[in-house]
C-alpha cells in the first residue's frame, strides 16, 4: 500500500464526515490513491449519519487487509483481530450487548479464505450484524495473490498466466448458508451503495453487502488497466442489474457483475434466543 498524502487534515473533508473520524495522529491514511475503500467508508459514514446511529452504540470490527484498516479511523468503539477472526469476535460482542449496532468489514481474502468457515456459520446463525465484503479481487497487502474472488483469466502475482479457479460467489454462499439479507453492489455507483448500507443496517440477523471495488495499485496494472478511473469504467461495464441478469443465459454472465438484492427476509435474530436460553438457565437454577 502506498500513503495517500492530504495537504490538509482539516479542510480535506466536510465537517459531517470530519466529526466521525479520528484525526488525531491518523492522516494521512495507508490507502493507495484511487483505493475503492475509502469510497465505501465514506458510504459507511453517511449511512450511519443519515440513520441517526449514535457512535457509543456503533461497533466497527475487521481481521487483517488494506479493508481491515477502516475501523482505525473511525471515531466509535472499533476492534481489529486475527485474519479471518473478525466476525467470531464480533459475535461474542453481538451477544454480550445486544443493543450494539455490529458492522463488520473485510476484504475477500480476509472474509472468503482464512474467514471462510466463520463466514458460513456467522450466516447460519443469522447473528445481528452487517457484514460488508470489499471485493477487489485479489490480495492487495501483502501484494496482489490470488484470492478466492479473482476471476479466470485475470492475473495476479500468484497466477501469471491467468487465474484457472472458478471464483467464490460470496452473496451465492451467504444465501445458501441462510443469512437474512445478502445485496451486492459497486463503488461506481456511491448512491446504491449508500442505499444498501442503509437498509443491511434496518434489518435483523445477519445482513451481507459485496461491494466490488477498484485495486489500481496492483490488480489495475496486473491486468493492464492502469489508473482508478480505467478500473471503475472496468467494472461498470461488466455490472449488470439482478433484473436484467434474469433475462441472460449462463454464457453471458460469465464476466458479469451482477447487483441488487438476493435475499431480503425477516428471520428471529440470534442474539434474542441467545437471551432467551440465559434466562430459561438461570431460572432453572
């Protein structure tokens, strides 16, 4: 990652997403220039804004990644754990308090790889979190490998020649294992990705945005697309809505993005039958 450098800590953001971040020591961040993360920490912040979320009742957990650095910055209760670990921590917080707002973040490494088994349990259980998986297709710290999301044919310093594994669809494996809502979208699209972040965080149980984002920095010039801008006109172009996949055959999807909302139920959120046992034990004893 390369430092983005601010010419000023104060006047380099509005006074709204200035009151959410730590200052202090904190700038200029880690990201490389034209990173698709602050795109979506900026959504995360305005969502939260909008939404009248209170920072004491906010928790921003994440493992180990470019992504996983967010919750350094943020000006609320934040935690950063092992790789993978984040959402088996953020459990336990959901579980101890209940009255939190849990918003977990990672990238696809971080959240599909090492983190995968939490993943698919955290979903099963449908604890009370949002879990927004930053998908930039590949493992941009510790320098662009392979990861779970890369699509075939793309390259990274770990496939040369072109990835040959068909890539982990992170919203098919959330709906499979049962997760209350699951919504993918991109950083192109700021307005949606605001929208999605708002509604993930009205639901019960847990709630799964992918957000497909921009890694100039590696796997831009991996795949000769070499600045931001090239990278999210990349994306846009291979994004299709969900109503209009519908109408595709398998061979047209086959390098497309597809956004919307998959699945948007109500389901008991797990942490009320977690209180409901403590109660049922402790009355029995």
């Amino acid at each position: 990652m390369t430092p983005a450098k601010a010419s000023s800590r104060k006047t380099s953001f509005s006074p709204m997403i200035h009151s959410y971040l730590r200052m202090d020591e904190r700038f200029p961040h880690v990201w490389c220039p034209g990173c698709g993360i602050g795109i979506v920490f900026g959504a995360l912040i305005h969502a939260v804004h909008e939404l009248k979320i209170p920072k004491k009742k906010l928790l921003l957990a994440s493992g180990i990644g470019c992504t996983s650095r967010m919750p350094g910055y943020l000006d609320a209760d934040t935690f950063h754990v092992l790789h993978g670990r984040a959402l088996a921590a953020a459990t336990g917080v959901k579980l101890a308090r209940p009255d939190m707002e849990v918003v977990v973040v990672g990238g696809d490494g971080d959240m599909l790889a090492i983190g995968g088994n939490h993943f698919i349990h955290t979903a099963r259980r449908n604890i009370g979190m949002t879990c927004i998986v930053l998908n930039n297709y590949n493992y941009a710290m510790t320098g662009g490998q392979q990861s779970p999301t890369t699509p075939r044919d793309m390259f990274a310093t770990t496939a040369p020649y072109g990835a040959i594994d068909d890539p982990v669809d992170a919203c098919l494996l959330a709906s499979g294992a049962g997760a209350a809502f699951v919504a993918r979208t991109t950083t192109y699209n700021f307005v949606q990705l605001k929208r999605l972040i708002k509604t993930a965080l009205s639901r019960k149980g847990f709630r799964l945005l992918e957000v497909v984002a921009q890694c100039p920095t590696i796997f831009g010039r991996l795949n000769r697309i070499p600045t931001p801008k090239d990278l999210v006109t990349w994306i846009k172009a291979h994004t299709v809505t969900l109503e209009a996949a519908k109408k595709m055959d398998a061979k047209e999807l086959e390098d497309k993005v597809v956004t919307g909302v998959f699945v948007d139920r109500e389901v008991e959120e797990y942490s009320e039958r977690y209180a409901r046992l403590v109660k049922k034990v402790r009355n029995a004893h």
